[in-house]
C-alpha cells in the first residue's frame, strides 16, 4: 500500500529514495558488469552477483556502491555480442 504516510516513513538505516537508491545502482560497478543482475521487489532493488552462484569468495548480494572487484567483466552490449 502507498501512502504519503509510508513515503516519509524511517527505516532502520535510514531511508533512500528511489532516486537515490538509482543512483547508488548506477555508480558501483555491478551496474556495468557481465555479471550483475537487478532484483527488484515492490519494496527494494538489489544487485544480485553471478560470480556468487559458483565461487563463494564473492557475496551474493554485495554492499553498494562496489567501486572496485577482482571478478569485474565489463557488460558486453547485446549489439556487439557475436561481432
């Protein structure tokens, strides 16, 4: 349920807007990388990485922003897979 009450309302670590959670998104590395994936809920965003489903040293859902990583593969564009 949305409501002007629940858009003000505190969480525990104080709240993000969607604005700003975007942005915390769109600046780690995750954003650009082979194997980040965007989960969203009603509620939350999280990027999910897929180094974690095989390799235990990488966490399934990392702190934000990443600002750097071992396992970072630049995302290939879907135009210029295959060239």
């Amino acid at each position: 349920m949305n409501s002007a009450m629940d858009e003000g309302r505190k969480r525990p670590g104080g709240s993000v807007s969607d604005r700003e959670s975007s942005n915390i998104i769109h600046a780690s590395l995750c954003d650009s990388c082979e194997f980040g994936m965007l989960v969203e809920t009603p509620r939350s965003r999280f990027l999910l990485c897929g180094r974690s489903k095989t390799d235990p040293a990488y966490p399934r859902y990392p702190s934000l922003p990443v600002l750097s990583c071992k396992g970072y593969e630049e995302r290939r564009d879907e135009s210029e897979r295959g060239k």
